[in-house]
C-alpha cells in the first residue's frame, strides 16, 4: 500500500484502540502468556509478557501494532527464547478457515492479486501485466460464507460438547477478524496434552481414518452374523452412532446394510466412511490444533488483512461478524479501488467497483485497501 | 470393588503391585539373607527371569508363589545393578507381558467382577488414575486416555475409532490390558532406574557378574536393508516440484527434513525448489540451513512421522509402508544376525 493509504489505515487503527481499550479481552493466566505484535513497517516483535491489562494496553496504545498476539501456551518465562520458556500447558484453539470450506460463492468474490504491480486478476495466472508469478488470494467475505462458517462451528461444538464431554462454559468462540472463526477451549485436563493428542482430537472432530473395523467389518469378513453383533446402533455414542444413522434409518435394517456393505467389500466400505467423514466432521485446521507453540490473534484486536476485529461470538445464530467486528469510524474518505466485487459492511452494501474513484465510510475504505484492492 | 483381597497366586503374578510390597515385609525379608545357600533358588529364579525377558519370551512360572513375588524384587536389583539400559528396557516390557498374560488368561476364567477389581486397582496403584465401569466397558477420561494411547500407531487406538462420549472413552477388557501393558513396563523400567541400592550380598553380586557376561551375547546387533526409493510422500512432492506447482508449507518442511536426513547437503535440498514458482534462493537457503540448525535457534528438525504427515494430508501410502512409522523407515527392512 502507498503511504497515503498506510497513514489512513495507521490513524484508523490507533483511533480504535484509544477509543475502545475496553473491547481488547485480556487472557487469563496473562503473566504466563507470551505476546508479540507486527508492526505497521514490518516486522514481528516477540517475547513480550505483561502483568496486568492496563500494562498490556498502555503497550500498545504506544506503539500502535497492525496485528496483536499472544500464546495459546503457558509459559514459566514467558519472555525467553523458545528454548527456555519452559511449556506449562497450552489451550486448546481450533481454526475453522472459511477459504479452506471450497464453498460456490468463492467465485462471485475470489481474485488473484500480483504482488508486484497489484494486477487484479480473476483467477491463478501470471500476472498479465508485469509477468509475475508471485499472485495471492483475497477473498471478500459475503454472508454465505459467514453461514457456511457457522454450520462448520455447530458441527464442531456438537463433537465438542457431546462426545469430549466440554462445557458450555470453557468454549469461547470469536470471528477471526478476516476469513474465519477461531474456537478456544479452556479445560485444565485438556491443557496439558501433547500436540500428538492434540491432532488425534484434531482427527476426531474431522473424522479422519474411521476404521471399517471399528464398525465390525473386516478384511476377511464375508458373513453378516460375524458382523452384526458389533455393527452399531442408530442411537451408539460418538462417531458409530453418527456414522450409522447416516447408513440406516433405523436398527431393522441393520442386516440388509450389513449385506450390502459386506457385498461391496472392505475398501469400499472405507471409501464411504470418508465420504460420509467428510460431509458429517467439522471442517478445520488441524495444524492449528496440534501447535501448541503457536502465537494466536487476540480477541478485541484488529486485523491488518481487513481492519476488522476478532469479535466475541456469544451468540451463533443472530451474531453478524461483518456488523459487530466492523469497528472503525463511518467517516468517509476519497479512495482509487482497482477492482472489488460487490460486498457487505455493516447494514451497507458497496460496491462492484472497477477503478474508480468512491468516497466510502473509513472502516469500508480499511477494509478495500487492507485487502490490497484500493488506494489512497 | 475396592475390598478385593489379593491373595499370594494374585501377587505372583502382578508382583507390581503395593500389596507385593506389604506382602514381603510380612514375610520379614531381608537383603542380607541372601548371603545363605537357602536362598539359591530364588536368586536362580530372578536370573531366569532376566534371561528370558531378554531373550524376548514371557516367563511363565507360576508354581512356588512366594518365590514368584520375592523373585520379582530381586530381578528387579540385579537389572539395576547391571546397569544396561537395554536390558532394563527389555526386562521391564518382559515383566508387562507376562502380566499382560495373566490378565488376559484370568479374564476369560476368573469371575467378571473380581478380574475387573485388579485391572481398577492396577490403575489406581500405579498410575494414581480412577477408572470407572459402565456396561462391561472400562471408562476413561478423554485427556487420560490420549495421554497413553498416543503411543501406539496402530490406527485401532485413534480416538475416532473408539466409543466416545461425554468426555470418556469405553474400553472393554483387552484394549485396557492392552493399554495397560505399556504403562506396566515404564512403571518397572523407572521402578529399576530410581533404585537406592547401597551394599549388595556377595551370592547376588556374583550372578550380577556372571549375568553380564551372557547378557552381551545377547545384545543384538542390527543390519538394515536399503532401499534408494524415495517414499510416496517425498515422491509425490518431488513430482508436484517437477511440474512447477507449489507444494504447500508442511510438504516443503517434510521434503526438507527427508533429505537432511538422509544426508543430502542444503546445497542439493535447495537446488530441489528451484522449480517451484515462487521460489527465492535466498529464502529457500535460510529456511533450509535454518531446519538443518545451522541458523536461528540451532535445533536441528527432524522429519515427521508418519501421523503427522497424514494429518497435514501429505500421506500417499501404498503397500510398502505397511509397518512404518516415520518416512525415513520406507524401504529399510531389519535383519538380525545369527
């Protein structure tokens, strides 16, 4: 972004947080977490531990970061070099990417940007103008995406909640502030796991390798008698029960399924225990679950990818991430978008734009030039 | 179920256990005795024991059962006083399967309940963990269960492939043998290595000696076939290079790891991006010399397992994997000598 465009997006982001300190959401355990933050030149500042909020705010009220970040882990010296800080525990955190979901809408709003001269381009190519390969991918969030991002939560806390058997009250979810939500757990049994646990969880909610076995049948299964006594119930716990309401409608047809698994043989049978995996498990990152050394967005901050704010979720069904983490000033300001399909910002629609010069209320103008499609 | 009484047979064939422990100091034994020729025999047993265990065979006495418990203790000092860890490796797991043994066996002859008593009272004994029954099946807390199922990488024990609800995990009475095993042996293996052993009896430093000496023919020295074929998931990034496509962040890290691995310089590992359309040679250089720990934190990184590879959806196995662990294990089969 040229300068202009950056002092827009410096003073929009610095206005927030002298506005609004209390949005930002202290984690708990605060003095065993790890902090860093990205600055606006560039540039990762890590090793940071603060004693209290108001420390941690004055922080950043001072150095303005375009990103702010603390430690899913708890630390015995927080501030040390990674050898060093000692692992305590870590939350659980799990990512639902809503870029990841393969969703149809992408088309109306997905485009190739070159790095170089900022071509906007509709699909995966080299650049048409300076004949780059460096291209990356921006996404305008629209409300399909957000719903499809909220079955994916639901999915998610129904694993969560009914077969890990976690509390209503240890789950915290929040929009990510660009593409995303992010889930965090706090449960001290669950804290303490290796990140070998952590990705079998991971493999559990997206019902990764379910085992044929698992469900009685066999290699060298040929016989339903063999079988039946260990194929599940509609009404089984977990993945058995999910699975087998998905292949029956109710116990009575247990032989006939039986048979026809059993006459399609093992490997297809594992081909249509993927597939339903697929359509039934929650969609996540699981590289996000299993790193227990990972620096996470803080809630109450802003996202230099969109100049949205990781917002509380508290509840799914009427929370609108593109109304309530749209936190910056209605302003408005003169800008040069290149190109932007038609999206959603608070109650307003904006939009399409094909270079041109519009006048857009701030947080619409942040939200263009963060995602690399306007300027100044 | 708490109330279960152990008899002597019960403790001969879990000696583990703290009733073990009480057991003895009812029989009012002492270190010291075993200067005497009277207790040759159970000197002899321990040995027997150890030779076993060694030799990779569960030991299956269960005649005298005093000298089974008292046997046990005095394996137990004679491995410490060797000192190869090996040994008290093999020992140790030698130990856990012939419970193992014992409990499978008792559990299709022995009564439900009382069978259930010993596995709940092992868990309590041991690893300070309550379990509980419902339905014919043990239950486990999910954090419980992970902390010790991680371990083995059959995907039978993958959480997915378990009964899960509200927060446990139904076993029923083989997998928590099963689970149990492992546990068993590293309870003993640490059990020989926190040993205080201050003067031993002259009868017991001798067979220690004598031990020793058959203990090295035992050792086993390993050869390793090897194969020159890159596994799938290497192969399947190698050719992803080849056609100028961007293999994602957790591939590169494998195919980096692989090759550091196996011995190949960072100069030929970068030369290996060089097709991949957004590759930076500086970029590409650091982050290479960087996993090879020669920049930044100098830790050295290893390759993924097998697991890991799999849940970054980098996993293509076929039929030669079958048995491995980790990609570096592709294509290397074990032989032993004579």
């Amino acid at each position: 972004m040229n300068e202009q465009s950056l002092n827009l997006v410096k003073r929009s982001f610095k206005e927030f947080y002298f506005k609004h300190t209390n949005y930002v959401e202290t984690p708990n355990r605060i003095e065993e977490r790890e902090f860093g933050y990205m600055q606006f030149n560039g540039g990762m500042i890590r090793h940071l531990s603060f004693k209290n909020n108001g420390e941690l705010s004055a922080h950043f009220l001072k150095h303005i970061p375009s990103d702010v970040y603390y430690s899913c882990a708890y630390y015995i010296n927080p501030t040390a070099p990674m050898q060093e800080k000692i692992f305590k525990g870590a939350d659980l955190i799990f990512d639902i990417d809503i870029d990841e979901l393969a969703l149809i809408c992408a088309k109306d709003h997905e485009m190739w940007i070159c790095n170089h001269c900022k071509n906007v381009m509709g699909e995966k190519q080299e650049c048409g103008k300076c004949n780059s390969m460096k291209v990356e991918k921006i996404s305008l969030t629209c409300d399909n995406c957000i719903d499809a991002g909220k079955g994916e939560l639901k999915k998610l806390i129904k694993f969560l909640q009914e077969d890990l058997g976690i509390q209503e009250n240890e789950i915290k979810i929040y929009f990510s502030g660009n593409q995303g939500f992010h889930l965090h757990i706090y449960n001290t049994e669950l804290e303490s796991l290796d990140p070998h646990s952590r990705a079998d969880i991971a493999d559990y909610v997206m019902g990764n390798n379910i085992l044929p076995d698992s469900f009685g049948v066999r290699k060298n299964s040929h016989l339903v008698k063999d079988v039946i006594s260990k194929f599940p119930n509609i009404d089984d716990f977990g993945w058995r029960g999910r699975i087998s309401r998905q292949l029956m409608k109710d116990d009575k047809a247990k032989p006939r399924t039986v048979q026809k698994i059993l006459k399609a043989g093992y490997l297809r049978f594992k081909t249509e225990l993927d597939d339903i995996a697929r359509e039934i498990g929650a969609h996540i990152d699981p590289k996000v679950t299993m790193d227990i050394h990972r620096v996470f967005r803080m809630q109450g901050t802003l996202n230099s990818k969109s100049g949205l704010m990781k917002a509380p979720c508290n509840a799914i069904d009427t929370f609108d991430p593109l109304t309530n983490a749209c936190v910056l000033t209605d302003e408005e300001v003169l800008v040069n978008v290149r190109y932007s399909p038609k999206f959603r910002l608070k109650e307003r629609f904006f939009g399409p734009f094909n270079d041109q010069k519009v006048k857009l209320p701030t947080y619409a103008a942040v939200y263009l030039i963060c995602k690399g499609l306007a300027e100044v | 179920m708490s109330n279960i009484q152990f008899g002597s047979r019960d403790l001969a064939k879990y000696p583990f256990l703290t009733e073990a422990g009480k057991y003895l100091k009812d029989l009012d034994y002492s270190l010291d005795e075993f200067e005497g020729p009277s207790k040759k025999r159970i000197i002899e047993r321990a040995c027997e024991r150890i030779l076993t265990a060694i030799d990779g065979n569960v030991f299956k006495q269960l005649d005298d059962l005093d000298t089974e418990i008292v046997s046990f203790l005095i394996a137990l000092i004679i491995v410490h006083a060797l000192g190869i860890r090996s040994v008290s490796r093999k020992y140790s797991l030698g130990e856990a399967r012939r419970a193992e043994m014992f409990l499978e066996r008792d559990l299709k002859h022995e009564s439900d309940e009382r069978m259930r008593s010993i596995l709940t009272r092992i868990f309590k004994d041991l690893f300070s963990i309550d379990i509980t029954q419902e339905n014919n099946k043990f239950k486990f807390k999910v954090s419980e269960y992970l902390k010790r199922a991680t371990y083995f990488h059959d995907e039978h024990w993958k959480l997915v492939n378990r009964i899960v609800n509200r927060g446990f995990v139904y076993l029923d009475s083989d997998d928590t043998v099963r689970l149990i095993r492992d546990e068993i042996s590293l309870y003993i293996y640490d059990k020989i290595n926190k040993m205080e052993l201050k003067q031993l009896p002259e009868s017991i430093k001798i067979k220690v000696d004598e031990l020793r000496g058959k203990v090295v023919k035992h050792v086993e020295f390993r050869r390793y076939f090897v194969t020159t074929k890159y596994p799938p998931c290497v192969h399947h990034i190698l050719q992803l290079l080849s056609k100028a496509e961007n293999p994602p962040h957790s591939a590169r890290f494998l195919l980096a790891t692989y090759m550091l691995s196996i011995g190949k310089s960072t100069d030929e590992i970068c030369a290996l991006f060089e097709t991949a359309p957004d590759y930076n040679e500086r970029v590409t250089r650091y982050q290479v010399e960087h996993l090879a720990g020669m920049k930044g934190s100098r830790t050295k990184y290893v390759c993924p397992s097998c697991e890991k590879v799999t849940s970054d959806n980098n996993c293509y196995r076929t039929e030669e994997c079958d048995g491995i662990i980790n990609p570096l294990q592709f294509g290397r089969r074990r032989i032993r000598n004579e």
